[in-house]
C-alpha cells in the first residue's frame, strides 16, 4: 500500500474520531443544561406552590394572591443562588418582607 494512501486514511480516521468526539461532549453538555433548567424549573413550582399554601394558610386574605407571581419570585431566588451562589439584593428583600409579613400574622 502506497504511504501516502496510508497516511490519508489514517489522518482521515483521526479527524472522524476528533469530530464525533466533539460532538458528543457539546450533546452531554447541552444535556446538563437542559436537565440544570428543568431541576430549576420543577423546584420553583414545587416550593412556590408550597409558600401559596402556606401564606393561605395562615392568613385566608392572601388567597387570591397569584402563584405565578410567588413561582416568578423562587425561580429567580433560585436561579441567583444557581448562578451565583447568593440571592441578589432584591430577592433577599422579597423573602424579608414575605418573613416579616408571616411572623406578623401568626402574632395576631
């Protein structure tokens, strides 16, 4: 067999290899990242439907209160501590003021 032949076949045998390679580590990595986004997502529907019934609980007036607005808060407070591993200023004044608010209505 000619080297040259020889060589091209195996060059080409090398970059096939390289290229499925690469593929299938960005396929994982996107995989990761879909499966990070649904553990986010399914974690914040399940602590705000806990938090709504909470706050119904203790205090019927916040009944009508939206769980897609307590969704929106917890997947943002859980995405800050994902992301940078400490709530922002603004989600650390949102579960103040949700404490402060359940410790007043459970002192009445």
């Amino acid at each position: 067999m000619d080297k040259d032949l020889l060589s091209s076949v195996v060059i080409a045998a090398s970059v096939g290899a390289l290229v499925s390679g690469v593929v299938s580590e960005v396929g994982k990595w996107r995989e990761r990242l879909g499966r990070q986004k649904e553990l986010l997502f399914t974690s914040a529907v399940e602590l705000s439907k806990a938090l709504t019934a909470r706050m119904t609980l203790l205090d019927p007036k916040t009944a009508p209160m939206s769980e897609m607005t307590v969704f929106e808060q917890t997947y943002s407070m859980l995405k800050d501590m994902m992301e940078h591993g400490k709530l922002s200023s603004a989600n650390k004044a949102w579960l103040k003021a949700y404490s402060d608010k359940m410790v007043k209505t459970v002192n009445q």
